[in-house]
C-alpha cells in the first residue's frame, strides 16, 4: 500500500500518537508546522506576499437580512453556522460574487480549508477575485496541498504546488509543496533537485532540510544526509531531532544493516541476529521477480526498513511504501507472509519511480496485487459495484476502514486483470510511459487502451 499514514492527518489537528519511528515523527511535525505557520504566524515568502490567516469579511451592503444573520454569526464566533448561511445566499444570488467570498472566509476561519477552497473556486467563476480573496486563495491552495501530500494524495498536492506557483512563480512555500509531494511520491531525485535549489535561493526555508536529509537517507547516502543536517544545524540550531538524525547518520555509515547494490535493510530498533540479511536475500529474490514479470526494473536504490507495528498508518496497513519500504518487525520475522509483502511495496516503489509518480491509486495497487502473485477469484457482490465506478476518482485509501479498504483492493485487481487480459502487458507499460511523460489518466487511458474507464467498468459489470 500506498501513503505516508493517517499519522500525517493527525499530526495536523494535534498531535502524532503511538509512533516509535523517531526520523518519521521529525518530519512529520517540521512540515506539519507548515501549516500551522500559515494559519497562525506565517512567514514573509519573497517574492510572493505573505500568507495570511485571518481575511476580514467582505461588505455587502445589499445582502439583506440573510447577510445581516450570516455576520452576525460571524461575529459570534460561529464560523461554520455562517458559513453555511452564506452558502445559501451564494444560491440564491449566484451573480454576486461576496456570498462565495464570505462563504471562503468562514469556512476557513472554522478549519475546513477545502470546503473554503471550494467556495473561492465559485466566486472565481462570478467575478475576478479582489486582492484579499487572492491572498485567501493561494493560502487555502497550500493549505490543501499539504494536507493531500502529507495525506496519501502527492499527485493532488503538487497539482495545487504547481496551480499557486502560475501566480506566484518563486512562491517558496509552493516550492516547498512542490518537492514535498514528490518525496511522498518516492521520487527523490525530483525532490531533492527542487529542495536544493530552494533553500540554495531561498535558505531560511527551514521545513525543507529535514525533508532533503530523509531523502538522503533513504536513498542510503551518509554524506548528503550529513551535509543538510550540518546546513540545517548551522541556521537553526533549536531545531528538534537533531540528535535523531545525528544516531540515523552514524548508523549509515557504521554500515548496520544489510545492502546490496540496489537495496538496504535497516532495523529500527533490536533486531533478531541475521533478520535483515535474510530479509535482503528475500527482497532480492522479490526484486528479480518483479522486474521480470514486470518487463522492467527500478534503476535507484530502494530502502526496507523493519519498523515497530505501531508506526503503521492504519491497523489493517501490512506494510507501507512511501518513497522507502516499512515493515512491521513481526512480518518481518514471517517468512510465510514476507516474501509476497516484499514483491507488492517493491512493485510499489518500480511503478513510482517508472511514472514519477503519476500512476492512479487503483493501478498501483492493482498491479501491485498482481505482481505479489494475486488473481482475482469471483467478482465483489454486485451490492458493491460503487466502489468500482468510484476507484479513478480516489487519491487515498488511508480513511477506509478495513471493509471498505477490502474491496478497493478487490476491485482494483479485478479493473488491473481485466485491462492485462484484454490488452497484455505492452499496453500497460505504454500506459504507464505516457502518464510519466505528463498525459492526463483519461487521455493516456483512452490512447493505449481505445476506451475509457467507464467502458471498462461497464463491460465488468455485464458479468456480475
């Protein structure tokens, strides 16, 4: 599976709970304070105008009583109950623009900054925004961004990073977003050239340090990871966790661990004597059989870290690909259950690093299902074909409950068999090259396979 956990979400609306991995929670709260910046002290971006967390109300001397209720709740602290009445007067008025502003502005105030991205969006639509509902605007975007990136969806946010860098082309919190969301990805060669490059023009971006350490790290490079840390120490020696990542670094180049020419394993804690050379000697055996039955191999290095349980995202997560491999210690010292887990988050990280990123949440994990050596037996009940139609439209799975994250992937290996089944592995990899040279889903869709989704969908259907 996917993500970098539902711990992202949490560490958002206050606070990281049962984490064990110490390098995982740095990160976590040092861009997580991104956010927090934003809507409480945020810093001066140059080039771009800071961002701001408290919009004032726009006027509307014409709105009536409805407005007159709407502000009055505003005024009393009721952001949300406000924002819903001036939802309602931007139906009722829909040529006016202050109803969808006034909407955006209150529904920010009360934490939903997605719903109030939502409403900005309409008001764009009615008239050009003002100045402040430009400012609103690109803060709600950075907002989301990192909410998506940080939440299962990195594709989601780098979209939103590239929307507000249109505008604001040296905006370094969007830069930051940008190569945020492609660390989330797994493509760290991409994030690192974005991140360098930031704080090289902008160098009190102090979020992107930690981001550019762990990248390094994961990629197995003890030097790099000490030249950021040493950079991140010089300008912001009250940084917490330097010493976490000072024991991460010694340990890299204390050589712990197993490693290959294309894979380390590393153990976070107390490790049975000899696990992680057995688990590199699986992972190698999962390598070769990926790349084969893929077509393809990954050509970077590829992390495995064995990890305490519970730094898992969610209960039902056997393990994790989020630009490294994480595995709990106990499948770990399964050698039943490990070997398929290793051949899923290695199909993970090759269809990452193939599409840069690109490639839907359905197909990664469909594939990823198939390539672990997963067949589809009888199709989900009919009760459930929902779920079949809404897969493109799904950028994470981490908010599902254990039901509901069954028949996703059931789903998704049912969608993934039948398009390798009408069309081979050719076409899926033609697929996959034009997603990682920017085609959209749709277009690259309907190029390769000569239909779209829905079609596909419908003709699964038909046999239910």
């Amino acid at each position: 599976m996917t993500g970098f956990a539902r711990a992202c979400q949490e560490s958002y609306r206050g606070g990281v709970r049962n984490l064990k991995s110490l390098l995982f929670l740095a990160i976590l709260v040092v861009v997580g304070s991104v956010l927090y910046r934003m809507r409480r002290s945020p810093p001066t971006l140059a080039p771009a105008a800071p961002v701001t967390g408290s919009e004032a109300m726009p006027s509307n001397p014409t709105g009536g009583d409805l407005w007159d209720s709407a502000t009055a709740l505003w005024g009393q602290g009721r952001a949300r109950q406000a924002g819903e009445l001036f939802a309602l007067g931007a139906t009722l008025h829909p040529a006016d623009a202050s109803w969808p502003q006034a909407e955006a502005v209150a529904l920010s105030s009360a934490g939903d900054s997605k719903a109030a991205l939502q409403a900005i969006e309409r008001c764009r639509k009615v008239a050009p925004l003002a100045p402040e509902a430009v400012r609103l605007r690109r803060r709600l975007q950075l907002e989301v961004g990192f909410e998506k990136a940080g939440a299962g969806d990195p594709w989601g946010g780098r979209q939103l990073a590239d929307a507000v860098l249109l505008d604001h082309p040296d905006d370094s919190m969007a830069l930051l977003l940008r190569g945020y969301s492609w660390a989330m990805e797994g493509d760290l060669a991409s994030a690192e050239t974005a991140l360098g490059r930031l704080v090289d023009t902008y160098p009190g971006t102090e979020e992107a340090y930690p981001i550019l350490i762990q990248c390094a790290l994961r990629r197995g490079d003890a030097t790099e990871a000490g030249k950021w840390l040493a950079r991140l120490r010089s300008r912001f020696p009250g940084t917490t966790g330097l010493d976490l990542w000072d024991r991460q670094i010694a340990s890299l180049r204390e050589g712990r661990g197993a490693f290959s020419s294309r894979l380390r394993v590393t153990c976070d804690g107390p490790c049975p004597e000899g696990l992680e050379r057995e688990v590199l000697e699986e992972a190698e055996r999962a390598w070769t059989s990926v790349g084969h039955d893929l077509g393809r191999s990954a050509t970077s290095t590829v992390s495995i870290r064995l990890v305490d349980a519970a730094s898992m995202p969610t209960e039902w997560a056997a393990a994790v690909y989020d630009g490294q491999i994480r595995i709990p210690l106990k499948l770990a010292t399964d050698p039943q259950r490990r070997g398929s887990v290793l051949r899923h988050e290695l199909s993970h990280a090759f269809l990452s690093q193939f599409t840069r990123g690109r490639i839907p949440l359905w197909l990664n994990e469909g594939l990823a299902q198939w390539l672990e050596g997963s067949r589809p037996g009888s199709l989900p009940d009919a009760r459930d074909a929902a779920w079949l139609d809404a897969l493109p439209s799904r950028r994470q799975w981490m908010d599902l409950s254990s039901d509901e994250a069954e028949l996703a992937y059931a789903w998704s290996l049912a969608v993934t068999s039948e398009l390798l089944s009408l069309h081979g592995s050719i076409a899926m990899l033609r697929y996959l090259d034009l997603l990682a040279g920017g085609s959209s889903e749709p277009d690259a869709f309907a190029s390769v396979f000569g239909r779209t989704y829905q079609s596909l969908s419908a003709r699964i259907r038909e046999r239910m």
